[in-house]
C-alpha cells in the first residue's frame, strides 16, 4: 500500500500543476509545466535547511510530520471505505496544521497567515451539513455504504445536489488562488507557509499533494459512485478543470468577506438539511 | 546530522517493509499496518529529504520582510 | 453591499457578546415554540423528596450503613452501590435528630453526607467538577498576582 | 443510524460513565495527544515584531512564570479536550467541554498585551454564558429520554431526544469553544507563544467535531 501512497502523492501534486496551468491558460500566460509542482517538492527536498533562529523547534518540525500524518490516515480511511466523519474530522483538524505551520517560527508573516486560518474556520462548517444530508438519504456514514447506495439509487450527485455544490466549495476553498484562500493571499508572502522551507517546505508539499487527492476521490466516492480507476482519474482532472475555472474568474475575497459569504452558505445548508429532515425525503 | 537522518529514514522503511511483509503473511490485522504507515511515512519522508539535503548554513531570524 | 456590511459587524470582536445572546434568545424562542417536551418518567436517578425528613434536601432514603435501592445505568460497573446511603457522625446524627437544621448545611457539614450516586456511579463527574474550579482559581491567583 | 461512527471498539468502565473509543473518537483522541505533548516538550518561539516604516525588528521574550503557567493552562486544555472526546456520557462532555472554555481564556489571561486580553474578557463572558445552553441542553436530555449514556442513546430504544436539547448543546460548544465567532478567537492568536494558543484553537474544533457525533446519537 505504500507504493498507492506515494502514487497519490504525485498524482495529487500533478493536479496541483494542472491547476495552475489552467489558471495560466485562462489569464493567457503560458504557465509553468503540468509536473511543475512535482519538481518543486524535489527542488525543496534538497535545499539546505535550517529552524530559525526564533521558532519554537519541536512545533516547528513536529507540525510537518503530523501534516503528513494526518493526510496519509485519510487516505487509509478513503481507501479502506472506513467513515466520512473521519475524513472530514481530518480535514477540519488541516486549519490545526495550518495553524501550528504560521505560529511556530515567529515571523509575522507567518504569524497573519495563521490568524487568517483561524478567522476562516467557519468555511468548513458547510461541510458538516452537507455530510448530514448525505447521512439523511444514505443513513450511514462509512463510505462504502455510500457507494452501496449509490449503486442503487444514482449518483448522489443528482439526488442531493446542493450538498455537491456545498463540498465543491469547501474544496474550492483549499485550492491555491481561489476566491476564499485568504490564507495564501500574496500580500503575506507565502502566508502560513513563509518560514518552512527547504525539507520543511517539501513534507508541506507531500501533505498538500495527498490532501488533494483524497479530498478529489472522496467528492467522486461520495457523490458519484465507484469507478473504475481510469475514470476516477478522468473524474479528478475534470473536476480540478473546473476548479481552475473557478479560480481564475473570481478576485480573492477580503478576508472577512470571505466568512461571511462561507457563513451565508452554511446558513443556507442548514435550510436545505432542515427541509430534507422535517420533509422526511428518505 | 545528515548521517542522523539516514538512520531514522532507513528503521522507518525497515519498520514499514516489515508490517508490509507481516501483513501479506496474515499475521497483523489492517488497522494495525495503516497505524504503523500513518507513523512512518512523515518520518520516512522528512527523513529521506533531511538525508540528501545540501550542507546547512548558520540559523538566522525569520524572514521580516523586504 | 449587504455582504460587505455583514463582515464589517461581524470583525470586531466586542459585538460576538451581543451576537451570541442573540443567538441564544433565538433557540430559546424556538424551544418554548417546541414545547411541551415530554417528560420521560423512567429516570435514571430517582429521587423522592421527603419534606418531613430534617435532612431534608439531601436525605436520599434508606438507613445509614444499610443498604439502600439505587438505579444505575450500568449495576454491574458499581457492585458496591446503595451500601452507603448517608453518613453522619455520631454528633452529626444528634443535630440531625434533634434539629431540623441540618438538612441545609449537611454539606459542608464535617462528617456530612456523601452522595452515593455522584460519589458511586459518577466518579469522572466528581473529579472534573473541582478540576473546573481549581483551574478557575488557578486563573484568578495568576491574575491577581500579576498586578502586585 | 444506530452503528453511526463505527461501533465502540474498547470501552472503560467509570461507574455510569463508560469511556469508548471508536474510529472517529480515537482519532480526535489522538490528535488531541499529540498536541499535548507537543506542549508539554517544546519551547514557544519568539514573536518578531516589525516597526513599520523602517528596517527596525524586536523580539518579544516570554519570562519563565509566564510560560510556566500558559504551559499548565495549555496541558490542562489538551486533558479536557482528551475527555471529551472519549467520554461517552453527555454530563461529563459538558462538563469537559466548560473546562476547555476556562482553559482557553486561562492559556491567554497571561499575555499582557491590552489587545489580547480586551479579546480574551470578551471571549470569556461568551464562555461564561455558553455554560447555560450547555448544561440546560444536557438536563433537557436527561429528563427527556431518562438517560445521559451515549450508548444507551446510540442503541435507538430510548425516547427521540427533543430538538431543543441538541440545539442548546451545540449553542453551548460553540460558545465555549467560539466555534464559528472566530473574530475573538483571532485576536487572541496575536499572542506570542505558538504551542498554547494552538491548543485554544484545537481544543474548540476538537469539541464542535465530537459535538457533531452527539448529537447525531439518539
């Protein structure tokens, strides 16, 4: 299973670079290669590498192995068909890491971007409704059970769409350069990430290429169905497609803008679970 | 350093090679191999790249701006 | 734009007060809207209340040192359960018996009462309670020696 | 719904109060572990502070009594998050889930900016109310369904628990733990001494992610 590891890994990263040279294409720049991001993780694997001088040394490295930890335990958790709780349990506690990464080196730019994490933690909230609405139709929460159902009933991805366009959001959110990454907004530098570079840089790099990955697969598991591994591929590229789409059209929302706009969807999930709850749909 | 990192990477993969070999065999349940993944493979990583690193410089305060 | 006003209440922190009072009127509102809840009267705890009793309050029936009637959720984690109804002192048991006074202080009383089911039954309760103030006052000391 | 979070894989007896792990708790558990011992061994960083307008920087040092107590504060937050994610009684949640609101105010009462505390007071008068919904939520649920036992309740044969007793319970973890008021939360954060103010931010996603499960139960 380790080789599956280190394949989602690249393959995530390479995402990653198709979403940048989709971004590139749309603002006609020429954009950086599709395996950009892949060299970019070696390129930082073998730089020389230090803890600042002022960073708090145990958080500061213990952030990355956790990082890594907690992504390669989703993925098990995807791959094993274990609990969707689990998963997004795991992506909420990523505002930990992101957190640990901004605070623990001292600098202020580090320092904003993990101020910035906190203040936007209510994007993930939509997230938990929509998961309680699949919950409502499928009445489990482990992932093969929504696969079973699926196979059914359908995709889900017609059945209960708002809770599709609610967690498309909540990815949009994760993604580099989107309307609501507030916390790699260009004016704090590299935000969280300004002060862990080198090896450091390159763990955060694993992380962020397994992160996207599982949070792909599991929108596909969860709202489409098993597929076959070609067309789970095919289904990825498509969605961070028109992901990039996305990015590249909308401006980066002001910070607190950017929570509210987060906090109007969560209040109009809960509305969509409240009707399909009261309405007794399933 | 260098030679420090060496060693952790290589018990990690040692340690990982072992669960993976132990799990064909049937004798440690799949919970138990994920757990020792989820373990080893940040510490393989950081391991492996603090390993091949270029030779560190002297440590110096953050970065605090143009 | 009424997104960007929204933010602008919702950044300063001295209005999340106001905010979370809102909030919390909300859902009460709600509440009495949902009402009557149905009182389920197979409870857990049963307490009868005996009004003659001079440990009134705090008197759960049944005789010290014997063995008393008492639900728990789970029996069989607390074997020893309904073995200590009340414990008092004999002195305590004169003003007790002689006095209907008791029943208020009985607490802080030495020698007072123990309460089988928090004390039996619920142990975690017991130790996260004091834990809760100690931190409290662990805070408040810090503070107060800080400004001298 | 009854086998909701995976079913309970170990259980430890405290009298009424059993103590469960399953897959869901025990990574929160876990997590919660880790950060507490990240708090435990290592040393908070030294905050640079930028002049602006010129090339001047200073560091802000922490003095050893003010670490000694934030450090207290910050393990005894990680142990009150540690409960309530294994607890599997709702009183006992409640009351895991008021101490990691006194923690988190304790963790920044140390730092002597104005600003953060101004931050930190506001935030604790939320917490000090929060404490009403809290235990209000879990008394409805008592005398609803005759039983604060989450297994008993996961095993569907006690009665519905009412709306209001889940609403207020949520209201009281997201009072305690400010869960989507993040405006205070975030002042707080200016705080020097990265190891415990991000145990004010675990401890509170901590809870509102096992609140989740709770109320999902019965």
């Amino acid at each position: 299973m380790i080789a599956e590891l280190v394949l989602a890994t690249v393959f995530g990263l390479l995402l990653l670079g198709i979403h940048r040279k989709v971004i590139a294409r749309i603002q006609r720049r020429p954009g950086p290669p599709v395996w950009q991001e892949i060299l970019h993780m070696l390129k930082f694997s073998f730089k020389s590498t230090w803890v600042p001088a002022t960073a708090s040394a145990t958080l500061f490295i213990g952030v990355v192995l956790v990082a890594i930890g907690i992504w390669t335990a989703a993925f098990f958790v995807v791959f094993t068909g274990g609990s969707l709780l689990v998963v997004f349990a795991i992506y909420m506690l990523h505002k930990i890491v992101e957190h640990g990464f901004g605070l623990s080196s001292g600098s202020p730019y580090g320092k904003f971007g993990g101020v910035r994490s906190v203040i936007s933690a209510a994007s993930e909230i939509p997230l938990f409704v929509s998961v309680a609405a699949i919950a409502i139709f499928t009445r489990s929460f482990t992932l093969s059970d929504i696969v079973l159902y699926q196979q059914v009933h359908g995709p889900l991805l017609f059945i209960a769409f708002p809770a599709a366009i609610a967690m498309y959001l909540v990815i949009l959110s994760k993604m580099p350069s989107g309307p609501f990454s507030i916390v790699e907004s260009k004016e704090l530098v590299s935000g969280y990430k300004t002060e862990h570079f080198g090896v450091w840089r390159a763990g955060l790099e694993v992380c962020n290429g397994l992160k996207t990955t599982v949070l792909f697969s599991t929108f596909i598991l969860v709202f489409i169905g098993q597929v076959p591994i070609l067309w789970m591929v095919v289904g990825m590229v498509l969605l961070v497609i028109s992901l990039s789409f996305a990015c590249a059209l909308t401006p980066m929302l002001s910070p607190f803008d950017s929570v509210t706009v987060q906090t109007i969807v969560t209040g109009l999930m809960l509305c969509y679970g409240t009707f399909l709850y009261v309405g007794g749909v399933a | 350093m260098q030679k420090h990192a060496a060693r952790i990477a290589w018990a990690g993969v040692c340690i990982s090679a072992g669960v993976v070999i132990l799990h064909m065999a049937g004798s440690v349940p799949l919970w138990a191999y994920a757990a020792v993944l989820v373990l080893m493979f940040p510490v393989i990583i950081i391991g492996i790249c603090l390993w091949w690193m270029a030779k560190g410089g002297k440590e110096d305060i953050p970065f605090i701006g143009y | 734009m009424i997104i960007r006003r929204i933010s602008h209440y919702l950044c300063n922190y001295e209005n999340i007060v106001p905010l979370f009072a809102g909030a919390c009127a909300f859902i009460v509102l709600i509440g009495i809207l949902l009402l009557p809840i149905q009182y389920h009267n197979d409870q857990l705890y049963p307490k009868t209340i005996d009004r003659n009793s001079t440990l009134d309050p705090y008197d759960r029936g049944g005789p010290p040192f014997a063995q008393a009637t008492i639900r728990a959720q789970y029996p069989e984690n607390s074997p020893s359960a309904g073995l200590v109804t009340s414990y008092l002192t004999p002195f305590s048991q004169f003003l007790a018996d002689t006095t209907p006074h008791l029943g208020t202080t009985i607490v802080a009383h030495p020698g007072g009462i123990l309460d089988e089911i928090l004390y039996n039954t619920r142990g975690l309760d017991t130790v996260v309670e004091p834990t809760i103030l100690f931190i409290a006052f662990a805070i408040a000391s810090y503070l107060y020696r800080k400004g001298s | 719904m009854s086998n909701l979070a995976g079913i309970p894989y170990y259980v430890l007896e405290f009298g009424d109060e059993l103590v469960y792990f399953t897959p869901y708790t025990i990574t929160l558990f876990l997590l919660a572990l880790t950060f507490t011992i990240f708090v435990l061994v290592s040393r908070p960083e030294r905050q640079v502070d930028i002049a602006f307008g010129g090339d001047a920087y200073t560091t802000k040092e922490i003095t050893i009594s003010e670490m000694r107590f934030r450090r207290f504060m910050a393990i005894a937050c990680g142990l009150a998050s540690m409960g309530a994610m294994v607890t599997g009684d709702i009183f006992n949640f409640t009351l895991f889930t008021a101490m990691v609101g006194i923690t988190n105010v304790g963790i920044v009462a140390a730092v002597k900016s104005p600003h953060v505390q101004n931050a930190a007071f506001q935030y604790g008068l939320v917490a000090l109310t929060a404490t009403v919904p809290l235990f209000g939520g879990a008394a409805v649920y008592a005398a609803a369904t005759g039983s604060l036992s989450m297994i008993e309740l996961a095993k569907g044969t006690l009665p519905a628990v009412p709306f209001v007793a889940k609403a207020f319970l949520v209201l009281g973890v997201i009072g305690e733990g400010m869960a989507p008021f993040y405006a205070a939360k975030a002042e707080m954060f200016r705080a020097p001494g990265a190891p415990y103010v991000i145990m004010c931010s675990l401890s509170s996603l901590l809870i509102f992610l096992r609140v989740i499960e709770v109320v999902m139960l019965g």
